[in-house]
C-alpha cells in the first residue's frame, strides 16, 4: 500500500503535466491543407467501405466526394460540436441514421445534419454510393476534419475493429480539435480521456502524419 502512494501521485502528476503541456502549450501541428491535399487527394477505410477525394479545399473547408461500397457499414453512429454535415446523393440509394430514425436518399436528394446530432451514413444496397455534389459548390466538412481521417483510417484498418485501444490513442494524439465523437458516450467524459491521453499517445508515436 505504502508503495502503491507514490506510484498514484506520479501517475496523476504525468497526465495533469502532459495534458497541460500536450493541449495548451506544444499543440499538435497542423500542415496547409491546400499542399497536403495535392498529395493525398484519396483514401478511405476498409473496415467503414468508405473512401473520400478530396476535390479542392477553400477557406479552410473541404470539397469531398465520398464513395460508399455496396454494404458499407460505415463510422459508429457519431457527433460533430461545431459543423452541420450536409450528404448530397449523386448515384445510389445512402441511408443515414438520424437521431435514431432511418432516413433513406437517392440520386438528387439532400440531407443537411445539425451540429450536435447524432448520425451514421451507411449503405445498404449491391451498389456503390456516391455522395457530394460533383460541382463541388458544396463545401462538405472542416479541413481540418478530414485531415484528421486521412490519419485515422489507415490505424482504423489496422486495429481491425472500432473500438480498438489503437483507435482511442489516434484520436486522443490528435486532440480534440478532431471534432467527432461517439454518440453513447457523454462528449465531456470523451474530452477528458482524450486529453489525459494525448501525451502519452504522441510519445507512441500516434498523431498526423
């Protein structure tokens, strides 16, 4: 017990220090988007069938085209704080989890998401989803954002499942900046371990690459 003490308080001291130092004294960097997208214009996850292009960026928000394979299960059911998500179908029937409800969209329609709901795009036809408007008049998510799933993806894939231990330091690495958070799990207590762990994920080598 008496050894127990101090092997508490140094642990408690390492993540008050990290956190302070990791979240609001060395923050994790941030490339131009612009020159990172030119060469990383395409990726995408096995494990959600999704993969996004990324057809310009302007004014730190990017235009995507996303692809949903046939059956694609696509991300958890998630929650963006500080963006509305619009889908816009270009070919295929998407379905989209709203708020717990089904909604269903094909080629033409529209569905504009309000920041702090919950929601999953997913696919549940033989066929390929195309999401976005080609024209690229609709700007689709931050920069930022999808810099931070250009990083999580390949880990994602990696770890093979969604609620891999590698997943949560990915996301804790990139801070909370990376605005996406799981719908069942109360947003404070998600922010709290991301930045509890954030030191100790980039000192493993998880961040943006």
């Amino acid at each position: 017990m008496k050894i127990m003490i101090p092997i508490v308080i140094a642990l408690a001291i390492y993540f008050l220090l990290g956190g302070i130092l990791f979240n609001h004294i060395f923050k994790p960097s941030r490339p131009d988007f612009s020159r990172f997208f030119e060469k990383n214009r395409r990726f995408g996850s096995r494990l959600e069938g999704i993969t996004q292009e990324v057809k310009k960026i302007e004014n730190d928000w990017a235009h995507c085209r996303v692809e949903m394979q046939a059956f694609a299960a696509g991300p958890p059911e998630h929650i963006h704080e500080t963006f509305d998500e619009v889908f816009t179908v270009e070919k295929g029937t998407a379905s989209i989890l709203v708020n717990g409800e089904k909604k269903t969209l094909k080629a033409g329609e529209s569905l504009l998401v309000p920041k702090g709901t919950p929601h999953k795009p997913f696919n549940e036809t033989a066929e390929i989803v195309i999401l976005n408007d080609a024209t690229d008049r609709q700007a689709t998510m931050p920069a930022r954002f999808v810099y931070g799933l250009a990083s999580l993806y390949p880990v994602m894939d990696k770890a093979g499942i969604l609620n891999s231990p590698q997943i949560l330091l990915q996301m804790a690495a990139q801070g909370n900046d990376f605005d996406t958070w799981l719908s069942e799990v109360p947003i404070p207590a998600q922010k709290a371990l991301r930045w509890l762990l954030g030191p100790t994920a980039r000192l493993m080598g998880y961040g943006n690459k």
